[in-house]
C-alpha cells in the first residue's frame, strides 16, 4: 500500500482563493481595507529574486498591495535598518518582509527582530518567536513555513496530542519553530540535527517526522515507521540530464522507498512550498485586519 | 554499583563566594559598584515568601543589595506593571523579579514581558526567551534553574554532543527553556510531558534525562538506562511522620531506585535547587557589571 499524497498545491489554493474572496468582500462595505505587504530584498541572489518574484504574484492574484523596495549588496546594517524603520512607520504598509538571507556583513537577527512586531509577517522577530516559545505566549504572527506545515497536518486529519513527532533540522526558520508548533499541539517532540548519533532510531519511532535539512533524498524509506506521516520541508536541486533545465527539485525525504512505507506524505514540488507563501498572505490579511479594528477602536 | 551524587550545594555555595569576592574586588577600585536587585512579591503565598527569604539572605552572604516590595494581592495588573515600570527605570537597580506565581487576575505573560530585558535576571521575559530559542541569539540572561541545570552537566563532565536528552516536563520556568538550552549544546532533545504516551520507552534511550513535573518520585529508576546522568529539579513535599515537620522534602525522581541505575543523579534537597538562586545572583552581577561597563563608555 502506497501513501496518500498530502495535496500543497491544492489546499494553498483553497486558501490563497479564500483571502482573495475575502478582501473583496470587506472591500464592499470598507473601501479602505487594502492589505499591503512590502518585500525588502538586498542584493540579487537569483534564488531570493525567484521566492520574491513568487510572492509578488501571489499577492496580486490574491488582491494584495505587494511592493518591493531593492537596495544592493553593499548596503550597510544602519542603512537597512533604516530603511526597515521607514516602512514600520508607514501606516499603510500591514507587512514588512526582509527577504533571507541578508549579506554576510549584516546581522540576520538585527534585521528580523528591527521589523515591528504588528508588521512581522514573517514571524521571525524575537518578540514573535519568545511569545512562540511560550505556552501561553500568543504570537501575532507565525513563520509561514511552520504555519503552512501545521495547516497540511490539520488538514489531513492527524491527530498529534501524545504522538511521537521527530523534527529532522533545528533552524531558525523551520526546524525550531516546528518544534515549538508541535509541542503545544500536544505532540512528544525530538529534535534531531547534524550532530545526532542513531538518527534512524529517533525516525523508526517516529509517527510524524518532518524534514528540513537540505540535503536531497537523505532519509530513506526504511528509516520510517510504518504508517508515518511524513512532512518534507526541502527544496534541492539536483542534476537531471532529462529535463530541459539540466535540473529537478526533490526534497530532503527519498520519496520512492517513503511512498512506500508512510500512510500520508507531501511531495516535493506540490507539498510543504506552496503552503509557505499562502501562509505569508493569510498574515499580511490577519495584519491588515488588525490594523482596521485597532484604528476603528481607535476613532470611535 | 550506586551512581555518583552530583552536589549541587557544594556548587552553588562555590559560586556564590566567586561572586561575592568578585564584588569585593572590584569595589576596591570602584567602590560605586553596588550590584543590586528588587523583588516585586504580590500577595503572600507562604511558598513564594521561603524562597524570597532565601533570595534576600544569599544574595546578603554575596555582598549584593536586595530589596523586597510587596504588594496585596488585590493589586491589580496595571499597577503592578506601573510598579515594574518605575523599577525598571531605577539607574539604581540592575535586577527585578517578580515572584511567580502572580494573583490569577494578573497575567504573567505580561508581568514577565513588562520588565526591563536588560533588568531581566530571571530571563522570562519574551526578547530574551526569544533570542534563547533562535541558535544566533544571545539572551542577555538564561532562566535561573535551566541555566544551573546547565552548569551542573558542565561541572561534572558530561558531554552532551549528539547525546540522547530527555527533558519531562514542558514548562515556560523549566521544561522549555533546558530543551532549548540542550539542542544549542548539540544534544539531540525530546521534550515529554503528561500527553506522552510511552513515556518509559523515551526515558529508557535517553543518556541524560531531566525532570521537572512536580510529581514525587515519578519517575522509576527501571525507567532509566543504565549510566544515564539524571537532573531532578522536582521539589515536593510529602508527609513523613518521622519528621518533626511532619514532611519531608523529595524530588520528581524515584531516587532509591534511580541511584542504583544511573551514573551521575542529583538529589534532592541539594540538587538543582541551590544553583536556582546562585545563578539569580550571577544574573545580578552580570547585569550590574553590563550597566558599569555602559556608563563607563557613555561618560568616555
């Protein structure tokens, strides 16, 4: 028996489709409402200009403001901090996104913690991830791609409260806040990374295992417990002499042997990707619409 | 073979006296150098009063100034946050506390978010639990009990990269923050709590397992691997008519059981407990020191 195919692509969708209706509805009654998002990229890694150019088109299609500002590689810390501060200030600007990586020359977490923390769509600021990291912390915003994770397993009916769930990667941006996500969904959460000894003992055990790590096909069929649900966050690119492009996207899961041995898996493309950027909507959305209560509030 | 007592006590006194000489001399040539902290204390939970006893008397032994206020427990938030606010502007002050638990009518998310991140001595506020639970931040202060469970695995030689830690219980105090502090010293980290299911068969793999649950003696030393080193950071009273008191102190751990399995064990009392309040008053003198160093280069 081969696993069910938890559809990304479809269920991203449904939900960039919902703000999309959404906006134009509120719209009717409420002008104004015009959620808005501005992207700051430094630099021009092709890599960050395709994530850009994707988001960019999400955001129109979904009736979102999306404007991005470029400032080039050698832009200093102060500079971008600056300019960070400028779009804080801005009333009609919802979300404020700096596209990662940053140069090496500028600290990545000055930067995702100089965002406002009521524009922090990217969910990355300290204050964010502290109140995340919190039992009864309520964040005003959720990384995307963990949010987008927690979605796909809603919404493939897992049940996590007491389950063994193993997070392959411990970054910032996934791995961690996965792990903080899980965790208060009531999960039995391990945390695995580089420096694990016996990684396959953790993922035979494992009812869920998500992976982010970034290494093509790593974790084999055969290191999952049968019926796993199965979450993979990679996007790697590796040589494929029989595509146009010289080059196919996988993830970090060996999807043939896990096809084989999980109950639910996502693949890659059309699993964990698209859910990222429908997340970033849905909070530039949740923003915007905080921002109208709060400026209701405010003038009655 | 019975494990190795890990002596908490004799640690904590060690750092206690290194702070306490430390303010000595460096009040030789700047006799201005006064750490100081303020405990805020609402209501009188008999409890919460012994351990503001003990706070005030060790952080008298190490030459440092500790002030108590205390409030009725009718204060409500916005006072008590008008308290906080005036001691975090106290140039005086280098440390506030607010002794949990607060009154239900006040919520300690705020309380803990109110005070000043560079006055935060017990690291609960939400930047600097943030920037512990990203791998590139740099809290300016760990949580007194995860940061003395740390010094204790340090102080007897166990190394955790790669090592399979267990952390039972999942608390903001605790539980949470010892796991974010064991996956930044490369520990591979399962984090379980009362909706684990199995949870024998974590504690059974795990070399060093922590527990913070407040259940007497819960966990079995039959539940352990052998040569696990195990931190007890429970603190529960149960009766004991052989005691004057009436009761008598015991850990989360069964500790008959579990000396005779593991290879390193603290016990309780005179375990975790005494490095709680010795890593307070390192938490002072950091912060004092912090402030010197800023006025110092303010008035250069």
């Amino acid at each position: 028996m081969t696993a069910t195919k938890i559809d990304g692509t479809a269920i991203a969708r449904r939900i960039r489709e919902s703000l999309s209706a959404q906006i134009k509805k509120r719209q009717e009654t409420d002008p104004e409402f015009k959620p808005s998002l501005t992207i700051i990229q430094v630099g021009d890694k092709p890599d960050s200009s395709t994530y850009v150019r994707m988001k960019l088109k999400a955001a129109e299609e979904a009736n979102i403001i999306c404007n991005l500002v470029r400032y080039p590689e050698s832009t200093t810390e102060s500079e971008l901090l600056g300019h960070i501060n400028r779009v804080n200030n801005d009333p009609s600007v919802h979300g404020v996104l700096v596209q990662l990586p940053v140069p090496p020359h500028i600290s990545e977490l000055a930067v995702t913690s100089a965002v406002a923390d009521e524009k922090d769509v990217d969910g990355f600021g300290v204050v964010n991830i502290g109140k995340l990291a919190k039992r009864g912390g309520k964040p005003l915003f959720l990384p995307c791609t963990p949010k987008g994770v927690m979605v796909l397993l809603q919404e493939s009916g897992v049940n996590l409260k007491g389950k063994n769930a193993v997070v392959v990667g411990r970054s910032d941006i996934v791995g961690s806040p996965i792990s903080y996500l899980l965790k208060n969904a009531d999960a039995t959460v391990t945390v695995c990374h580089r420096q694990t000894e016996g990684l396959e003992d953790f993922t035979k055990r494992a009812d869920v295992v998500v992976v982010a790590i970034g290494k093509p096909n790593y974790i084999k069929g055969e290191w999952l417990k049968p019926g796993a649900v199965v979450i993979d966050v990679g996007t790697n690119y590796i040589p494929d002499g029989s595509k146009k492009s010289g080059q196919r996207l996988v993830g970090d899961v060996d999807f043939d042997s896990a096809v084989e041995v999980a109950s639910q898996i996502t693949p890659v493309p059309g699993g964990v990707g698209p859910m990222t950027v429908a997340m970033l909507l849905q909070n530039v959305v949740d923003s915007a619409t905080n921002y109208f209560e709060r400026e209701k509030a405010r003038k009655f």
